[in-house]
C-alpha cells in the first residue's frame, strides 16, 4: 500500500467538528485514504511532500454543473441575457452537439475544476442530442480523474407544450424513465469511497410535467439515488410557477416528493421564508451558485438565511456557459461577496465560504461520511494551496488568504491519494490535446 506524507504545510485546515486548523501540520495517506493528521508526523517508508509555503484544506465539492456547455461559452448573442432568453438562444447550438462533444466539453470543464481546488463534482446533463449519453460524460469524467456525481437530466415538455425548450431537444418520459434506470444499475456505486455516482435530475419545472417529476422521485427511492433539479431560480420561473401550478416552487416541489435529505435543489436565489422554513425542517439541500447568478442577474440567494436557519448549502459554479468559468475558488470568493452585499460586511468570513465548499458541498452531496474533511478514516481528497506566489504575498492570515485573495493556485490536488494536479499541472490529461479538440468542435458548432 502507497503511502504519502504532506508536511510542514504552512496550515491544514481540517473542516473537523472542531474546525482544527494546525500551523506546521502533516497529513498521512495510506492507499485511498487519510490516516492520520497532526504536526510532527513520522512514517517510515512513506513518500514525502514537502508542503512549506501551502495550505492545505479538503478538496472543494461543486454541487452543480452543466459541462456540457463548456464548449459554448461567452456566446456573443447570450452574453448579456437573463435566463429565459440565454436558453432560447443556446438551445439550438446544444442540438448540434456530438457524443464527441459532449467528452471534450466534459473533460474541460472537469480539468479546470481541478486546477481550482476541486476533487468532487456533479453533472446535470439534460439533453442528449444525435445520440449523446450520461456515458460520455462519465467516460469522461474517469479519464480526468476527480469523483463524479452524474445527473441523468431531463426535458420532456417543448414549446408546443407550452414548455420553454424547442420540441426538438425534449424526450418521451417513457424513455427517460427506462434510462434512468438502466444508469443507476450500471453506474451507481453505493460505497463509501465511490468515484462515481447517479442521482435523476429532470430539468426544471417548466421543461418537464408534474407526472415526470413524481414518478422520477419515486424512481429515485425505490433504486436509492438522490434528486436534483433548478428551482426558484429568478422572477420569470416564480412568475411560470405561480401561473402553472398556482404556488410557489418550493410548494410545488414538495407536492411531488421534491423534498427531503435526498433532494437537492440548483439556485433558490428566490425561495421565500416559508420555503426556506421548508427546506429545513426536511434537509432539502441547495446548491449555490452566486457568479451565476450574478452573470444572468437573477438576484442574490438568502444564504445567510437558508444557513442560520439549517438548510445545507453547497456551492455549484453552475454552467460553462452562465459563468464562463469552472473556478471553485472563484465561486468560493463570491459566495462571500455577494453575501455581504445582501446582509452586511458580517454577513460570511472567509473560513464560512471555505465550509461551504468543502462541508456543505459534502452534506447536500450525500457524502458527509466520506468527504469534506481532513480526518482518519476520510477519503484522500485534498488540496496545496500555494500561498507563497505573488497572489498571496503580504497577507498576515495564510487561511483567509485563500478567500480574500486573487486566485491562489494548487500546487497539487489529491483524489484518492492520486495527484490529479501536480507541480500546478493537470496530470491525468493532454491539455495541448484538449485545448485543440475544443477549439476545432467550437469551430464546427459556430459555423452551423
């Protein structure tokens, strides 16, 4: 069994029940995970990394994602788009895509999550164009080598339903249903340690019927997967709501068994205090994903409400291409800002968004048991944060400094007890290779 010793780290930030944080600290690796953390640490035989100069903390959880639409991003006629208008102009772009497509969208978007700090992250994929499959983005996401939650999304109800999408990006519920299934079995590791697993995720409420919603939930506890979908995303989907279904879409999700420590939801910059009270009292998880917000100016979520109140909360850098980014750091950073902005310069330190995208990402994942934090027994999933580049020089609180700061890069990122991400490089794929598969496939997409 391989053993690795990261030492004399600067700080480890832990994330255990604690909050330990140790000056000069070490973190043992035996195999696949953490077995023991402490200062002054002695493994003989052991693989030694020098950590002076870095941070050490968990691996960062996106909790939402649309990879996909890594290949479409700063489209000029979207940029400047709220939500409603940004989908009508990409659906037709997406239909052109391939199953090749959809793995080089995957594996860049994946690759720059982990040059962000990021060793989990989630997928919803909810279209499936010229014979796309969940099983290109998993292919994908095991070439790259970080742990991946797979959502088998779903849109059902096209424009001549009175749905947003065009007809001809929608699916028959019969069909979507068999492949849910046919995934779960096929894909779903149930284990502590699981590098991949399946949750069902219809797209939202105005892209699919009340029957697909329901029976998808009852699909999801018989096979035991989790469920996840957007909600309360900005006024135009509360104003579909309160029209189509005459309440409010955390009423709405409820009525159809959409709630629950199995259920997390995307965005909820809009839920009310009742819903909020919702969410609580049934530990129904939300996925926040504060740059995107921002970009599509759908409003600020309550965070420190849904937080004071104990509703998981995770961040989710949320599509390529309604953030133009896959930066857990960054998303980190603006989780606080935007903050602060709605509720006051107390609103969340530094070490509250770090929680956040560690803790909280593992909490609406599901994987509490696993990730999240730096303790024995964990999974070795954690991060060098460089604080001793230029981007870090000058500050007197080497932890904050990840938050506070411009982007501090990892110096390594462990998965498993793998470096994905070693001496600041990708190391699991050909970025020269990507980069140029990315650039003929936007090339072809813009031309049709």
């Amino acid at each position: 069994m391989k053993r690795v010793l990261i030492r004399n780290a600067e700080c480890v930030v832990t994330m255990d029940g604690t909050r330990r944080e140790i000056a000069g600290g070490d973190v043992l690796i035996e195999g696949r995970v953490i077995s023991a953390v402490g200062a002054g640490l002695v493994a003989e035989g052991a693989e030694i990394v020098d950590a002076r100069g870095c941070v050490v903390t968990p691996g960062l959880i996106n909790t939402h994602h649309h990879l996909y639409q890594t290949l479409t991003r700063a489209v000029p006629a979207a940029q400047d788009a709220a939500l409603f208008g940004w989908l009508r102009t990409l659906y037709p772009i997406w239909a052109r895509m391939t199953p090749d497509d959809i793995r080089v969208s995957t594996k860049l978007g994946l690759s720059e999550l982990a040059l962000s700090g990021c060793t989990c992250s989630s997928d919803h994929l909810y279209l499936f164009p010229n014979g796309s499959r969940l099983d290109d983005s998993i292919e994908a996401a095991t070439e790259v080598g970080i742990r991946f939650h797979a959502t088998r999304g779903s849109m059902s109800i096209g424009e001549s339903k009175g749905g947003l999408p065009p007809d001809s990006v929608v699916e028959d519920e019969a069909s979507i249903l068999r492949d849910s299934e046919r995934l779960v079995d096929a894909f779903h590791d149930p284990n502590a340690g699981a590098m991949v697993q399946v949750a069902l995720a219809p797209c939202s409420p105005f892209s699919v019927s009340r029957e697909l919603m329901r029976d998808s939930a009852i699909l999801a506890r018989e096979k035991g997967v989790r469920l996840h979908t957007h909600l309360a995303e900005n006024d135009e989907d509360i104003a579909y709501s309160l029209q189509n279904f005459g309440m409010l879409p955390g009423d709405y999700a409820e009525s159809l068994g959409w709630t629950g420590d199995d259920v997390w939801h995307a965005h909820c910059v809009k839920l009310s205090p009742g819903e909020i009270d919702l969410f609580a009292r049934t530990g129904t998880g939300v996925a926040h994903c504060p740059c995107s917000n921002a970009r599509l100016a759908s409003g600020i979520a309550p965070v420190r409400a849904m937080r004071d109140a104990g509703v998981p909360v995770g961040l989710g850098v949320d599509g390529s291409a309604s953030n133009d980014s896959s930066h857990l750091g960054l998303e980190a950073r603006q989780a606080m800002l935007v903050a602060r902005l709605k509720d006051g310069p107390s609103a969340m330190t530094a070490r509250e968004a770090l929680e956040i995208a560690t803790l909280g990402g593992a909490r609406v994942l599901g994987r509490s048991a696993d990730l999240g934090s730096l303790e024995a027994g964990k999974r070795a999933d954690l991060v060098l944060w460089d604080v001793s580049e230029i981007a870090g020089a000058g500050s007197w609180d080497p932890v904050a400094t990840l938050i506070f700061c411009a982007p501090i890069r990892p110096r390594a990122v462990y998965v498993e007890g793998r470096a994905v991400v070693d001496d600041f490089r990708i190391q699991t794929i050909d970025p020269v290779s990507l980069n140029e598969q990315a650039r003929a496939a936007v090339t072809r997409l813009a031309a049709g």
